[in-house]
C-alpha cells in the first residue's frame, strides 16, 4: 500500500432542511477562542446554520495514523457526499510542518509536537490544539525465519544503538543484524528513539532508514537477519512480532494486552489543529471518537480513546467554577460515571473566577467559566507555572429576566443598560408600571456578570451600586421571583416558569430568548461556555471533555437547556 498518497472523495450536496427545531442540526461556529488568533470564524459571532454546506479540509502526516483517518474518512463522506476531506501522509513531522506553514487543517502525528515546532507554531501564529484520537502498540517485529520472538528493552536498545549487532547476543543464530528503522521526519521514529533508546542517545549509523510503515513490514519480511518496528494496525503474516519485557516480564504485543494496559509499548495518535476546530475539522475529529467511529479504529487495528489503560484506571478529577456551566458538568459526569464506575468526577460551582483562581492555585483539574479567561489571570496563572488552556463545551443565551407578574416583556439595549447602571429607575420608564426597579445582579467572580458588563454595559462601566448581588443562578431565579418589580439575567437553562424573558433587540429588532432564535444565531446574548485546563488534558479530565463533545453529550448538552459546539 503507498502511505503517501491523497484519497479524496467529493460528491454533490445533498441537504434536507427540517423547520422543526428536534430536526435542526445546527453548528456553531464555535471553536474555542485562543488568546492566540484563529484564521476561521470567531465564536463571537456566534451560533450559525452553515454548518451543513459544502466544505473541504486537508488532512496530513503520520504513516501510522493514515490508514484510521482514510478508513473513517471514507465512511464520513459516504455519510456526508457534500463533504470532501483529503488525506495524505509523509510522517508526523511532515504533518506538523505543513500545520505551522498553515497548509493543512489538521496534522497526523503518532508523537507529542515537540516544544520547538511549538515555538516555530506560534511565531507563526498558530496555535496547535492537540486531540488524541486512539491509541496504538508499537510493534518490534523480526522475519517469521527467525526463531526470537521475545526481547527486554535493554536488548531492543542494544541492537539499535549497535552495542548488540548479532543475532547469537541474543539467543538467535549467528548472524548479523540487519537493523531496519523509520527516517527522522517519522513520529514513530521519536517515539521509539525517546521510549527504547533514550532521548539523548542515537540510533546506530549503519540503520536502513524506511518512510512508512508498509516499507518496514517489506523490508522486514524478505531479509531473514532483519529487525523493525511498526504501528500495530500494520502487523501482518509477512513479519513476526516479538514479546517485549521492559522489567516487568515478557508482554506479546496482542490487542488484549494492549487494552488491558500490560503492553509498554502503547502510545496514543494524535490530531492537531491550529485552536480549537471549527466547522468540517471539528466534525471528522468527533465523527472518530464517536460510537460509529470506534468501529473503524476497531476495524483498521488500532484501539479507542476510551478503550485503553490511561482512561480506564480508577482516576479522580476535581471540577469547580461557574454555575452556568454547573448543570451541564453534573448531568454528563454522572452520565459518564455510569458509564465508567471506575471513574470519579467531583463537581462544584462558586463562579468562574472562582474556578479559574482554583486552577492557578493547582487545586482543581478543570475550571469551569462563562466568560473568556482574563489576561490578568492568564499572566497570575503562567506566573505559577499554570498554562490555561480553554475549550469550548456549549453555548448559552443568556437571558434577562423578570417576575411574571410584570407587564414588561422587551427591553433594547440601552434600556438594559440603564437599568443597571442606574439612570432608568423606575419601570414606567421602559413602559412597564410605576415601581421602583429592584435589580438583582451576580457576585463579581460570577463570569456571568462579566459577560453581562461587557456585552451590555461595556467594560469600562460600573453597576449600579444598589443592585442585589446573588451567588448563583438559582438564587437569581429566586430572587427575581419573589418581587413584581425585580429584574434579573440567569443562564438559558435556568428560565423556567417561575420567571419570564423579555425579548431583547440589540439594534435589529426583538428577538425572544428561545431555543430557535439561539440555533439560529439571532437571539444577541449567546455566549460559549468553557472548560480551562493547565495545558492539553490528559487521561480522565481528556476523556470527559471529549465526552460532553461528543454525540452522547451533545444530547446532555440538549436535555440540560444549552447548545452544542456542532
């Protein structure tokens, strides 16, 4: 099989476009706002309905990763015939390359990017997000001929730094060995020099360096004196793979042991985009890590991002922040703890600077926030050794409320912000009755209330100084319930019947807080919601964010009351 090729299929649009809501898919354009700039749309603008037109990404590196992103995005086109997406290989560092260079929108790679092509990244101004897609078990194989078929890591080191260079030094016959090995540009190649051999030292000069995976198994399989490693979706009848003891007794590199978390040579495979992806990018990312496209990581040899050791070990993650976010991090933690028992998700609320401060003091494993992060808390954070990394989980309306008893029911701007400002105090200002207003607002580590004075009374203006401060959105609801002449601004997944939104015009007209005008990107309060993390996460506070993205979350992220990235 040539690894470097380009599979592309496109085929013609086909759309069916429902006008009931349970039928609208809407995508927003939400990919999750950097401090670094995105070259796509910015999730300022909010949710949109595009995501269904036609669109083309490409897709490039890693041999290793190639064969899962062709197998999955053949499936996904035939899903979508309106969607191209092009594949092509030439080793993870190619991939990366080509990502910085702005040249692909997604980059294979079957290693971490190294701190380097990070800095070449953001001088460049990109931004690489990494996503692991599923995990791997690097395979050391030998010719069938051969009668090895178990080696301990110091042994494996031997022969590729060349202290060991005949088969008899390790109970073979007496024959020198044909050493086979990835070239340089190969993140298998990385991985297997810093995991055997140790990142300092060097691979032997006389090595026969092979550009794929496919050209090791050949290699391997016509030299009978021949050794080399591969991706374990690549092992074949045409090569043996050997048991490898790395101190803890001989594992045989098997699907079982390699789920099961006993194989030392498992690694994960890796996406990278340039931030959070948007649109086509970020669909195909998830169509892998959803239920169909676990069947494909299956089928092409490879194991699911929920299927190996590092998510399936007893692991416990702490997550506090904003109670917006709140509802939606309890209702799909205990969905994922049903779903993995072994896991142990701690959720607690507090507000989003609360969240934030607890991440830079490294108490907590996610924060969770309804505002973008501050740069004063990116610089507290980064000067405690903290790199906050965000991710976009949801979207909201935020929705300004009243008690129902009230005539009021539309509010511009202007009026909003006079409100709560104080230079409209009373409601027959605003065509309501003659009452004074009482204002409910949020505490000032409540993201909310950040959003809120940003987005309606500017940053630089202040609240007026007699408005009710209330710790959460439930106390808001409360609040405003309990007096005629109250005004509030709460979640959208909070509105109930207990209160009522008024419709808000923003200079274009009303538009009512509903679940249609949201999806439709017309209702002006939408708002991403965010998970912040010190740096990529790993293992279980990974795999949960990957959960609420997912299709299974998708529909929490619904029943909940808020919106889904896509």
């Amino acid at each position: 099989m040539e690894k470097d090729n380009v599979t592309m299929v496109e085929r013609s649009k086909i759309l069916s476009i429902a006008l009931t809501l349970i039928m609208v898919l809407a995508l927003f354009t939400a990919g999750c706002v950097s401090n670094d700039e995105e070259p796509a749309e910015s999730p300022d603008e909010g949710p949109s309905n595009g995501a269904e037109e036609a669109e083309e990404i490409n897709v490039k590196g890693s041999t290793t990763v190639l064969p899962l992103a062709q197998a999955a995005a053949e499936t996904y086109m035939e899903n979508h015939p309106e969607q191209s997406i092009s594949i092509s290989g030439g080793g993870s560092g190619t991939g990366i390359a080509a990502l910085i260079d702005g040249d692909v929108h997604i980059a294979m790679a079957s290693r971490q990017i190294k701190d380097s092509e990070i800095e070449e990244a953001e001088a460049n101004g990109i931004n690489p997000v990494e996503h692991v897609i599923a995990w791997d078990g690097l395979t050391v194989v030998v010719n069938p001929e051969n009668p090895v078929d178990q080696l301990t890591y110091d042994q494996i080191k031997g022969i590729y730094d060349g202290s060991i260079s005949n088969w008899a030094d390790v109970g073979g016959p007496d024959k020198e060995i044909v050493v086979i090995n990835r070239d340089s540009s190969s993140g298998t190649y990385g991985y297997f020099q810093e995991e055997v051999l140790g990142e300092d030292n060097e691979f032997r000069e006389d090595a026969i360096a092979q550009s794929s995976n496919g050209a090791v198994v050949q290699a391997v399989s016509q030299n009978d004196a021949a050794i080399g490693y591969i991706g374990f979706a690549y092992l074949n009848d045409n090569v043996k793979g050997v048991d490898v003891d790395k101190g803890s007794g001989m594992v045989e590199p098997t699907a079982e042991n390699i789920l099961a978390g006993d194989y030392p040579l498992a690694r994960p495979l890796h996406f990278y985009t340039d931030g959070q992806p948007t649109g086509l990018a970020a669909d195909f990312t998830e169509f892998i890590l959803s239920e169909e496209g676990t069947e494909i990581v299956y089928d092409v040899g490879y194991f699911p991002v929920e299927s190996t050791s590092e998510t399936a070990e007893a692991e416990e993650i702490n997550v506090k922040g904003s109670t917006t976010v709140l509802p939606l991090a309890q209702a799909a933690a205990e969905t994922y703890m049903d779903n993995h028992p072994e896991a142990s998700i701690s959720i607690s609320g507090g507000g989003s600077g609360t969240g934030i401060a607890a991440l830079i003091d490294g108490d907590v494993d996610i924060a969770m926030a309804s505002r973008q992060i501050k740069d004063s808390e990116t610089e507290e954070a980064e000067a405690n050794g903290i790199n906050p990394v965000e991710h976009v989980i949801a979207w909201d309306g935020l929705t300004v409320v009243v008690n129902p008893a009230n005539s009021v029911d539309q509010l511009t701007y202007d009026q909003i912000k006079g409100i709560y400002d104080g230079s409209i105090s009373n409601w027959a200002d605003v065509g309501g009755e003659d009452k004074e207003i009482v204002v409910i607002n949020r505490d000032s580590s409540s993201g909310t209330y950040g959003y809120f004075q940003e987005e309606v009374l500017g940053e630089d203006n202040e609240f007026r100084p007699d408005a009710l401060a209330q710790s959460s959105n439930g106390a808001v609801v409360q609040a405003v319930s309990q007096n005629d002449a109250a005004i509030g601004y709460i979640g959208f997944a909070y509105l109930n019947e207990n209160v009522k939104g008024v419709d808000v015009n923003k200079g274009d007209g009303m538009v009512a807080p509903t679940s249609e005008n949201i999806l439709a990107g017309d209702y002006p309060l939408a708002r991403p919601l965010h998970f912040y993390t010190d740096g990529q996460p790993t293992g279980l506070a990974a795999d949960f964010t990957e959960f609420i993205l997912s299709e299974e979350g998708t529909e929490i992220v619904y029943e909940v009351g808020y919106f889904p990235v896509e």
